[in-house]
C-alpha cells in the first residue's frame, strides 16, 4: 500500500536534525555562523578528540551575538551553504 505524500513530508519534518552551538560570527545580515563541538573517541587509542563543525544558519530578526548559545534546525536550502535556521537562543553570552 502507498502511503499519502502530506504523510511523508511530516515524516521529513520530525526527522530533521536539531544541533545546539555557540555563534562565532554575526557580521552577515540575517545569518550567522553557529560551532557545534562534540566528542569523537579514536579508534586505535580510544582516547576522546573534540571535533568542531561550523553551520551557516539563518536569524531572521538579527537577534543572535557573539557568544549566544542556540539552537538550529535543519531546513531547506536558503542559499548556497546555509541549510540550517535559528530555532531559539538557549542562553546570551555574558557583556563583560
């Protein structure tokens, strides 16, 4: 049996991936550039390695600064690298 489209793009929306980063760059307009660290263990030493990964994502309302913590969701092609959009900032960066 074959299932409805509405019924697979709603399975392509719950899949979307989700990624928590820091926002190392807010000079563009309406996009910023959000690090995303994670631990990967080494296969011979089996030690743990930080790796760091950089997603351009969309902000549409500028709100994003340097240091934010956020939170950023997979989404359509917006321009030639940026596929990920701002879905909430977790925490703003201290003003020292």
């Amino acid at each position: 049996m074959e299932q409805a489209a509405g019924t697979d793009e709603q399975e392509a929306r719950r899949r979307r991936q989700k990624k928590i980063g820091v926002v190392v760059s807010n000079k563009m307009q309406k996009t910023v550039v959000v690090q995303v660290d994670r631990l990967v263990m080494h296969g011979l030493y089996q030690k743990y390695q930080r790796r760091r990964s950089r997603f351009l994502a969309h902000d549409e309302t500028n709100a994003c600064g340097l240091g934010d913590r956020v939170e950023i969701r997979e989404t359509r092609p917006l321009s030639r690298r940026k596929r990920w959009i701002v879905t909430s900032i977790l925490e703003k960066a201290r003003a020292d």
